[in-house]
C-alpha cells in the first residue's frame, strides 16, 4: 500500500511535473517567440537608426558641400572685385602718370625757354651797363668839356666886356 501510494503520489507528481513542463514549455516559446519579435524590432530599430544617421551624415556634407561652395564663390567674388578695383587703381596712376609727365615736359620746356631769355637778358643786361658805364664816362667827360666851356666862355664874356666897354671909352 505503501508502494501503490507512493506510486500514486508519484504519478500525480510527475503529471503535475509535466503539467509545469509543458507550461514551462510553452511560455519559454511564448517567450522565446517575443525575444524573436523583440530581436526584430530592434534590428529593425538598429537598421532605421543606422539610416536616420546615415541621411544625416549626407544631409551635412551637403551642407558642408554647400557652405564651401558659397564661401568658393563668394571668394571668387570678393577676388574679382579687388581685382577690378586694384585694375582701376592702376588705370588712374597710369593716366594721372601720364598727366604728370605731360605737365612736367611743359614746365621743362618753359625752363628751357625761361633759361634762354634770363640768358639772353643777361646778355643785354651786361651790353646795356657796359653802354651804361660807357654813357657816364661819356657824360662824365661832356661835363668837363661843358665846365671848360664854360670857364672859356666866362673867360670870353669877360674878354668880350672888356673890349666893348675899351670900345665905349674909344667912341667917347
């Protein structure tokens, strides 16, 4: 009796035993079914998060692309445009060079011309005090010849009184 409750108990024990396996059984499928669609979503997840960074690693060397091309032709602006000044610049040295050039070939030739007339007027200048000096020794001896003319004709006059006034006394 003992044996045939011990079967018993053992019997329901292992139907209870097998009962807990096969509850075990199915919710380890049950289980290893959800870790499966847990598996794929984050596969799926790991995949779409892989692509998100993906498109924005494209979306920022665009970007990167982008801002470097502008900043190529804002700088290829920015060059022209100091090259088109700097042209001018030149254009307006040059023609202000050339305007200074022209200027200073004038003045040099008013100096040439200048240089000839103070050289040419020295020349008289030099004639004209020599006629000058000439002039005053000319005068000089014109005086003297004046002043003894003049003492001769004093010296006449008087001459010339004495004899009118013997002249009276003898008409007397």
């Amino acid at each position: 009796l003992v044996v045939k409750g011990n079967a018993s108990d053992l019997s329901s024990n292992l139907e209870g035993t097998q009962r807990e396996r096969d509850s075990l059984a199915a919710q380890l499928r049950s289980t290893q079914q959800q870790l499966a669609a847990l598996q794929e979503q984050h596969d799926k997840h790991v995949l779409e998060v892989q692509a998100e960074a993906k498109t924005q690693r494209a979306a920022a060397q665009e970007e990167r692309l982008k801002e470097k091309s502008e900043m190529k032709d804002s700088f290829a602006r920015e060059m022209q445009d100091v090259q088109r000044r700097h042209s001018e610049q030149l254009d307006a040295l040059n023609a202000r060079c050339a305007e200074l050039e022209t200027a200073n070939r004038k003045l040099r030739d008013i100096k040439y011309e200048l240089d000839t007339k103070v050289s040419e007027l020295s020349h008289r200048s030099g004639t004209a005090e020599g006629k000058v000096r000439s002039l005053e020794d000319e005068a000089a001896r014109l005086r003297n010849a004046n002043q003894q003319l003049a003492l001769e004709r004093h010296d006449k006059e008087v001459a010339s009184s004495e004899f009118k006034s013997r002249l009276t006394g003898l008409d007397e």
